[in-house]
C-alpha cells in the first residue's frame, strides 16, 4: 500500500433527485411524506459557531428562531424521527423531546444534526437533514446492496433524512485508540484492506479519515472491528482513481502505516478476496435490487464526460482490462467492476 495526497474537486454539483430515482426509492420503501422540509429548518434567524470540548470551532452551528417556530418545528422533528425509526408510529416519541438542533456549512449538503432525548432516562440519539442529492442517494443505496452494513434514510423531495451512524471517527481513533494495547493491530490492517477494497469497487470516493467511523465490537475472545463509510457524497463523480482508494489519502496514513507493518502482500491479497466474496454473495441475493438501481442510474447524469474518460482509462490501466474503455457512464464501470470480481470467486 502506497499513500500520496490525493485532489478532489473543490464544489461538486448537487443533483436533484429525478422521477425514475423517485418511482426506485418509492419501490424500495426509501419515499416518505414529511412534516418538515429542509427549508423549513433553514428559516433561522442568526446561528452561533459551536465549540468542541478542546474549544476549537468544530464547523457546527447552533441555528436561532424565532420563538413561534419552535414548537412546530420540534413536533414535526420528532414525527420524522417516528417515521425513521418505526414507521412513522409516534409511541416512540412521546416521551422524547429535541435537545439540539445544528447546522453545518461544511460540505455539499449542508447538513442539520438534530438530537433527540429520552425524558424518562436521559438516553439520547441523532438524526440529520439534508438537501437530497442523488449521488448521495446512490451511494447509501449502494452501501445497503454491496457492503455488510446497513443504512437507514428517507426521501421526501428535496429533503433526505438520515439515521446518525455511531462510531469513533477515523481521524480520533488514529490519535488516541489506534495503537491502544487492548487492541489486535492486524484485525484492524484487515479492515482497513477490506475497506479499500469496497470502496473501489463501488466508486465511493474521498474516504478520508473524517468521512468514515471505526465500530469496536467486543467478542468473546478477541475485539472486532469494522469500518464504515458515513459520507457518501462523492459517489460515482470523481475522474482520478485514487479518489477511489482510501489508502491514497494523508489523513489515512496512520492506517496504511499499520497495514504495512502487520501485512504481508499475501495477506493483503487473501482479505482483497475475502471481501470480493463477499460483495458476490451479496450481489447475487439482491440482484433484481441492484438491477433496478443500475437501470436508473445508467440513464442520469451525475458525472462530467471528462471525468467518465478519466476514470475508465483508470481503472483500463490499474487493472490491466481494455474493457473499461468500452464503459460509457460510472454505472457502466461498477458493472463490469463487479462482472469481473464474479469471474475471479469462480476461479
């Protein structure tokens, strides 16, 4: 593993969500009607910049309105909160309150985190609002079809509400847990290879440490652990392969470090393979799923032709394969990423 910075674009384009991708997610149990908007949220008066516990301004904001618009807007935060969570059955909100709501100006999105509060225990979660954009959209569906983890969100119009996914972020874990001795090194270089892995064959870019979380689960005679990807903006956009490939960034070198340490190339090429069959596996018990997803996508526009050039000539040479040159859209690439790895679990 090799690590070098890697240049992404500094604006990527939203794109709205189309009627094909709306009738998909309609399908598939994503569509929702919501009592509250993302511009409704977006009616704040003035924000303050919010502090993390060392004091440095941690991007967040804290949005203030006006006192008439509270209560509808917590009550309808917390309808969607019922829709989220248990379809939309608001017994499981009525002992909870909204404790928070913040806004982030870092980013495509431009999120709202809101958090919710269990008044009888003071146990609390997260959720977020967001501008829906379609590549983010893909890339949450692509995470459900083709990794182990699974993802919780809705979509009403230009609105797309997310479940809160817990777990120490990249960037914290390498400062104060990576090296931690309770912790087996080697399980957590599997992980990172397995990661690199996914996030290659399903074009999910800019994995830097912040975008993704490590969750520690303890097992009976060891810790697990298992990477995920908690941003999914960059899916299917970007030309330069190593957008594509997390061991490319600086913020991942902590991580590509430790792989080099406890890996060997065999090793390395024996968790590349474990998780290619695993991505089979799932591929064939949610194919017509992942049919339907790939006939929507392959007829929008989420990417410039410049960068769909770029990239297939990319992928031509890192694999050695001239069909890539033969790819007409990122969807196309993803198609034949996955043909391929098919081809290589039946050898």
């Amino acid at each position: 593993m090799e690590n070098n910075d890697v240049k992404i674009s500094k604006k990527k384009p939203i794109f709205p969500v189309s009627p094909a991708l709306q009738k998909y997610l309609r399908t598939y149990q994503r569509e929702a009607k919501l009592p509250i908007s993302y511009q409704d949220l977006m009616q704040f008066n003035e924000a303050f910049p919010l502090m993390d516990k060392f004091g440095k301004d941690s991007l967040w904001e804290g949005p203030i309105y006006a006192q008439d618009l509270i209560e509808p807007l917590h009550n309808g935060l917390k309808e969607v909160y019922a829709n989220l969570k248990a379809s939309g059955n608001l017994r499981i909100v009525e002992h909870k309150y909204i404790d928070k709501i913040e806004y982030c100006t870092f980013g495509n999105t431009h999120p709202f985190r809101i958090r919710i509060v269990n008044r009888l225990n003071d146990v609390y979660d997260y959720f977020y609002i967001k501008k829906a954009d379609a590549s983010r959209i893909y890339g949450l569906e692509m995470e459900e079809i083709l990794s182990p983890n699974q993802v919780n969100y809705l979509v009403d119009g230009d609105t797309l509400v997310e479940e809160h996914i817990a777990g120490i972020p990249g960037d914290v874990f390498t400062k104060g847990q990576l090296y931690a001795p309770e912790f087996n090194p080697t399980r957590i270089a599997k992980e990172f290879v397995k990661f690199n892995e996914r996030c290659l064959i399903m074009l999910l870019g800019d994995m830097r440490a912040y975008n993704f979380v490590v969750q520690i689960t303890p097992d009976f005679d060891d810790i697990q652990f298992r990477i995920r990807a908690i941003d999914f903006d960059q899916q299917f956009y970007e030309g330069n392969l190593k957008v594509y490939l997390p061991q490319f960034f600086k913020e991942n070198l902590p991580y590509v470090k430790m792989s080099m340490e406890q890996l060997t190339d065999k090793t390395v090429l024996q968790y590349q393979q474990e998780e290619r069959s695993s991505i089979v596996h799932r591929v064939r018990s949610e194919r017509h799923r992942l049919t339907d997803l790939r006939d929507v996508s392959n007829k929008e526009e989420l990417t410039t032709p410049e960068n769909i050039a770029q990239l297939k000539q990319g992928m031509s040479d890192y694999f050695k394969d001239t069909n890539y040159l033969r790819c007409n859209t990122m969807t196309d690439i993803i198609e034949l990423n996955i043909k391929n790895i098919i081809r290589q679990v039946k050898l």
